[in-house]
C-alpha cells in the first residue's frame, strides 16, 4: 500500500501541535503527534524539507524498515526534532495498519494485558490548601493516583503550578518570549515535605501520590529530599535530577528507596539505558511522540520489562490528543505498564481539532475499539486555529544564574 501524500499540520487550539497526516494511494490515511513544545516549526520544516519527500512512494505496511530509513538512514540518528518527525510518522504508520486490518492497534501489539488504563492527574495550587482541596475533588471523581505540585510561597513562578490560569492547556500556550522563573533550591526543600504530610494526614495513604521535581536539584540533594518523602510513600518522585548524566540516579538510589521516574525527554532507549539496566529508576516516563512512536515504545518497553523498571509515558498538555490515543493502545498492550500521566479531557477548541473518545471510570481511562488508533483531525477547524509562537520559561537561580526549567 503506497504512501501517496503527507500532509504536515501547525495549529493552536488554545496550544500550539504539530500534526501528520499521511495517506495512501487508496485513501486511507493515519494521524501521528510531532510536538516538541516552542520549537514546533523546527519539527514541521525537518518534516516537510527531509521527510516527506523521501516517503512518497514507499509502501506504508513497512514501518519497521521506514523507521529505520529514517533514523539511521539520516546519519544523525539522534535529537529531539528529529526523533518528533520520525514519532510521528510512525504513529500515523500505525493508525494505517490498524485501519487496512480492521483492528484497533493495541491488537495488532499483540492484545490487552489489562482492562483499562490507570492514570493519575495533577492537583495543583498556589497554597497546600488549595492543592489539598483539588486532590480532595480528583479522589471523589474516582481518580486513583494523583501528582501533587504546590507553588513555593514568595517566589515567582513555580513549576507545575497554575500560574493564575484557569485551564490546564493554557498554560504555556502564547508567550511569543519566554517569561523568566525564579528558583531556590533551599527554600523548595524545606517546603514541599509539608505538602505531603498533609495530604497523607487529611486522606491516609490508599490514594497514590508523585511529585515532579523538573530537574531542579542535584542527585545529593534529591537524596535528602527522597528520605525527607520517605515516610509519605510515593507512587514515585519524578525528575528529580536531569538526565545527561545518567550516574545522578546511581547516587541517589543509593541513598533512598523512594521510586523514581524519569524519560520524558528521552529520545532513544539509549538515554534510558544505563539508569534501566543498573535498576536506578522504577518507571521510564518516554512518550510515542518523544521516543520515535510505537515502535521505539515497544521496544522500550520489552527493554525495561527485563529490569524491573515499568512504563509511565509523559501525558502533558504540549502533547496532542493523537499521542494520548497512541500510548491507550501502547498502554493496554505493555506487560509492564505502570501509569499514565493524564492531565484531562481536552477544551472545547482542542475537541473541535480533534475527535476521539476516551472515558474514566474508577481511575482508569477506557476507549471503544476502533479500527487504527481511534482519533480524527479536522483540517478545517485546524485552520481556525493558526500557530503561534510560544515558548516555555527559563529559570534563574535567585542571583540570576541561568537554572535549569
Ligand atoms: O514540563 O511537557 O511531567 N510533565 C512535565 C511537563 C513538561 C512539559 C514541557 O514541555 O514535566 O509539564
Ligand atoms: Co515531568
């Protein structure tokens, strides 16, 4: 089956995603995610200029060996806008499949290996009061797991908070500069064990809780903060130390018997491989839009299942609704799935872009069968929601150091 044409998408419902459609000679076509959050035309120009035209004509069925022409056959394997166009690609790849065999992608992985999808969403606040209350909302709508963010009092900017925003996928969605953050390492950790002392004294300890650090401290630090969360036992601490260095998490596994998570940002299953095979980390967090689609997940996945170490891929508002179908599929096939980020069901404009159908019940998400990935893209809708640049904050210690966001 031919590939005929790729269509390569911007658009910003509310937040700006990189959208692929590709199709073949009989009019079928899949749909895959390219975002890579503020540098979105850097991923549609390496699409459109280095991609595409070496795609047409090829038979779509080959999605191992298309992956491979891709990434290998380009030379420079590696980096994050190289690997979204190759992620999203493959997604689309896999939609076809899915499509031209009438089955939805989770059984052409090779079946469910659970009922439905476990997720955990974010409770986030300006006080441990507010956090507190929304975590309060999230157990009664059934949610089973949660990640706890609060913003640290007289500072400007925190990770993970709302930022006065009422919508989630607001957040970050049209800042033409990016706005500079503020960040005491100091103050964060003697403040955030507040937060999960009294979360654990108001609820007890059956709902799960994380906690996403970004990145923000050195392993020594992290192991402080590791023991001082110790006794509000963590589902994991994510991201407590960046990952360039894959021997942070070695200090601090060795210091704390918190769980930990790390991955979004990693790029091939060679970032992940020293932290997965040394067991230093218990769940790797790499997204199908991040990662190089289902078929680098895969393979991730299976890599990890040998370690101990279990999936649970990044779910952030900057990855679109086309990347949350494609690891529904990843997730219910993976035996060693573990959770999924979810951070809601999308806004109004989002939804008017794309439709798929996803439901909670009981803290796991759940989706009808569809042949594919179950996901559409309104083109036309799309174009009523035109790019527009937006970046991320940078971050500065408080004597102005450039720090890491
Ligand atoms: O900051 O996706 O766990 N989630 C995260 C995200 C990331 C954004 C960056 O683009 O860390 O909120
Ligand atoms: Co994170």
């Amino acid at each position: 089956m031919k590939i005929k044409e790729i269509k390569v998408f911007v658009c910003c419902p509310g937040r700006n995603f990189v959208t692929v459609k590709v199709i073949t000679e009989d009019g079928t076509y899949g749909l895959g995610d390219g975002t890579v959050n503020g540098r979105e035309l850097a991923v549609v120009s390496y699409l459109e200029e280095h991609v595409v035209p070496c795609l047409i004509g090829k038979d779509a069925h080959q999605i191992e060996d298309i992956w491979q022409y891709l990434y290998k056959g380009a030379y420079w394997q590696n980096g994050a806008i190289s690997i979204a166009a190759i992620s999203a690609i493959d997604m689309a790849l896999w939609d076809i499949k899915g499509k031209l065999a009438k089955m939805p992608v989770y059984l052409l992985l090779g079946g469910k290996s659970r009922k439905g999808v476990t997720v955990y969403v974010h409770a986030n606040g300006e006080t441990i009061d507010e956090v507190i209350g929304n975590l309060g909302a999230y157990i009664k709508q059934g949610y089973k797991a949660v990640r706890l963010q609060c913003a640290l009092p007289n500072s400007k900017g925190t990770y993970g908070t709302m930022e006065g925003k009422k919508n989630y996928y607001e957040l970050q969605g049209n800042r033409p500069l990016p706005p500079e953050n503020e960040w005491s390492t100091t103050k964060y950790l003697n403040f955030i064990p507040e937060l999960f002392k009294k979360a654990r004294e108001k609820f007890g300890y059956e709902i799960e809780l994380c906690h996403d650090v970004h990145s923000r401290i050195t392993p020594i630090e992290a192991a402080r903060l590791g023991k001082l969360l110790e006794p509000y036992q963590l589902l994991f601490l994510e991201d407590a130390v960046t990952t360039e260095n894959q021997e942070g998490y070695k200090i601090l596994r060795e210091q704390t018997h918190i769980p930990l998570a790390t991955g979004e940002k990693f790029n091939t299953l060679w970032d992940a491989k020293e932290m997965i095979q040394n067991q230093w980390i218990d769940y790797v967090r790499t997204a199908a839009t991040h990662g190089g689609g289902l078929t680098a997940l895969r393979r991730l996945a299976d890599f990890a299942s040998l370690y101990h170490v279990r999936t649970a891929p990044h779910g952030a508002p900057d990855l679109s609704p086309i990347c949350l179908m494609a690891h529904m599929h990843f997730n219910l096939w993976a035996p060693n799935f573990g959770i999924q980020e979810f951070v809601g069901f999308g806004t109004p404009e989002i939804n008017e872009v794309f439709q798929y159908q996803v439901e909670m019940k009981e803290g796991l998400l759940y989706m009808d069968d569809q042949p594919g990935l179950g996901i559409d893209f309104d083109e036309e809708a799309a174009k009523k929601h035109p790019y527009k640049r937006s970046y991320l904050p940078v971050n500065r210690l408080e004597d102005g150091t450039l720090w890491n966001w």
